[in-house]
C-alpha cells in the first residue's frame, strides 16, 4: 500500500514537472511572440507617423495660411474617416486649407460648406449644432466628410459626378484640380 501510493505520488510529482515546463516553456514562446508583436506594432505605429509627416509636409508646402501644427491636426483629423486623401485633395482646391476660409458665396472652412445649403441635413444628423461649428477644424472635416458620403450614395461613386455635385455644377478647372491633389498624395508612400 506504501509504495503503490508513493509510485502515485512520484507520478503525480513528475506529471506537475512535466506540466510546469510545457507551461514555462509555452509562456516563454507566448511572451517572445508578445514582444515581437510589440516591435512590429511599434514598427508599424512609427511608419504611420512617419507617412502622415509627409502628408502634413505635402499639405504646408501647399498652404501660406496655416501653421505646421495645424497641418498635423487636419492630416490626422481626415485619418478619422474612410476617404482621408480625398479630404485633403479636396480642402486644398476649396480653401488651401484655411479653416478660417469665407467666399462671397458665403462658404466657410476647409471644406468650403455654404450653411444655407447644408445646415439643416449636418444639424439634424448630428455633426454640427450651428453655422459657427463650420470654423473647428474637426466638425469641418466630419461636416465635408459627411457631405461626400452623401454625394457618394447619389453619384453612385462616380468621382467626377461627386466633385461637380459638391462644388455645384460642371466645373472641369475644379475637378482636375481635385483629382490632380489626389494623384499627389496617393504617391506619398509610407516609409
């Protein structure tokens, strides 16, 4: 009976070592492959500022009213949503990105948005309260990234279609200004 349950025992004792190095030896892999994909993610993460550098670079070179800063915040506010290039080749046709940006048509921002005609969809949709919101670098961007989407939906994604329904009308100067910036900055690569 003693050595039945001490031949129990020395199993069990060697069935615990043997489980303890598959667990040390599978942690130690677990936390190699963690360590690993925390160099990449930083990798990656360094990559992405890196290329959004470039495009703050692409989009100061292209603006004398704004501040390197300012370029930043409105590379990364237009990274918020699905269209970021088309964002910004389109606010350096409207405004050359000046936030500040008023036309005689009474357009305003960035993007350019004329309140008369868009205020009532943007209020009741939630992105802006008032006409004032326009100036905020990113109700701006949400606002003219909203407004695409929904030109997107009626123009059935034919670029041109959505260029000339947001600037209203056929304006051929504009378009190819637009899809010029876009050509731009689709050749920024990320480093």
């Amino acid at each position: 009976m003693k050595k039945t349950l001490f031949v129990l025992l020395a199993s069990l004792v060697a069935a615990l070592v043997v489980l303890s190095i598959g667990f040390i030896s599978y942690h130690d892999h677990m936390s190699g492959r963690l360590a690993q994909a925390s160099v990449t993610r930083e990798g990656e993460v360094q990559k992405e500022n890196e290329y959004r550098e470039k495009l703050a670079e692409w989009v100061f070179d292209r603006s004398s009213k704004i501040s390197r800063q300012a370029t930043r915040q409105i590379v990364d506010e237009a990274f918020r949503y699905d269209h970021p290039l088309l964002l910004l080749a389109l606010f350096q046709a409207e405004s050359e990105f000046s936030p500040t940006a008023y036309s005689s048509a009474q357009a305003v921002g960035l993007g350019q948005i004329r309140w008369t005609i868009w205020g009532k969809t943007l209020t009741q949709a939630g992105i802006l309260k008032e006409a004032r919101d326009l100036y905020d670098i990113s109700m701006n961007i949400r606002a003219t990234n909203f407004i695409i989407g929904t030109l997107m939906k009626s123009a059935k994604g034919n670029p041109v279609a959505i260029l000339e329904a947001y600037v209203g009308g056929k304006h051929k100067i504009y378009t190819d200004r637009v899809a010029y910036n876009f050509m731009q900055l689709s050749m920024i690569k990320k480093a």
